[in-house]
C-alpha cells in the first residue's frame, strides 16, 4: 500500500460526528460517517433541517434512500454482468456466443439504466437541496463530479467517478457488516 501522506482518504472519518440528528438517517449512520460524500450531503442537510418545512424534509429523505437504493442496484447489475462475462457462453445462453452476445448486450443496457438512476437521484438530490435554500456543494466534490474534458461532452468522467463512488459505498458496507459478525 502506498503512503499518500497527510491527505484524508475518502473513507476517514476523521473529525466527523455522528450522523444521528435527522434520527430517520440513525440507520445510515456508520455508512454516512465513513464516506465522505454522504457525509457532507448530510451535514448540509443538518445545518438547515429545521429551516425546511416538514414535506420538505420527507422528499430530502426520500431523495437519500434513492441514491441508496439505486446505488444498491447498479452494483448488483454491474457484478451480474461482469459474472456473465467471465462465464462460458453455454452456461447462460443456449450453448451459442450469439445468445451469449444478445444476453451481455441486454445485461449492459441495465447496467447502463441503473447507472443513469443513480445519476439522477444524486442530481435530484442536489437540485432540491439547492431549491430548499440547502448548501449542495457536495455536488461539485470532484470525488463523484469532474468536468468533462471530451470533446462530445459526454460526461464519461464523471460517470466513472460515479461509478467508482458506489464500489466504494459497497465496500464501506461490506466492511461495516464484516464488522457487525
């Protein structure tokens, strides 16, 4: 492992509290302590709780459970696709490279679609944090947004760093259960 110095990695802790004073959030909290991004979404959402009505506060959480949610899916579509890509193409296709082929197209289109959701519902997050008088800075953390340096500006940097953010939510919580035993 190499030494990267004095810079905080993504899943310190260090300097953070616990993430109990939306107690809806309570089950979350060893997953939001340990991961940064989670961390600053929910402590700007604590610095003016009481300041958002009560629907408000409902659509916020309802909006965090998504991101979870959809970030739970995504990983699960992603490691079925890797599995069936590794996989000899008769064990799940007919005995055929083509149905292997049209299987590992259609698993890719959901993998594709379950990405988007997660985009999304940090997007949605964002944008209504924002609306709700809300500090959404965590968006423009370049740990899950970076500015698109390709010429079609598709985004791909930031769908990777997306990407790479929800393998680590997984192994926060991997670790977290590991703990748990």
């Amino acid at each position: 492992m190499t030494d990267t110095g004095p810079e905080k990695s993504i899943g310190s802790s260090e300097g953070k509290e616990e993430a109990a004073e939306i107690p809806e959030l309570d089950k979350y909290a060893a997953l939001i302590t340990a991961d940064d991004v989670l961390w600053e979404m929910t402590k700007s959402a604590k610095s003016g709780w009481s300041n958002i009505s009560k629907e408000q506060q409902k659509e916020l959480l309802s909006h965090f459970e998504a991101i979870i949610d959809s970030s739970h899916h995504y990983y699960s579509v992603y490691q079925q696709l890797n599995k069936m890509v590794s996989s000899p193409h008769d064990k799940y296709s007919e005995g055929t490279a083509d149905g292997k082929k049209e299987l590992i197209g259609r698993l890719d289109s959901g993998r594709r679609a379950a990405h988007n959701a997660v985009i999304d519902s940090l997007n949605i997050m964002s944008r209504r944090m924002k609306e709700f008088g809300l500090n959404n800075s965590w968006r423009g953390d370049d740990r899950i947004y970076t500015p698109d340096s390709s010429s079609d500006g598709s985004g791909e940097g930031t769908r990777k760093k997306i990407a790479q953010w929800v393998f680590h939510l997984h192994d926060i919580e991997v670790g977290l259960e590991r703990e748990a035993e």
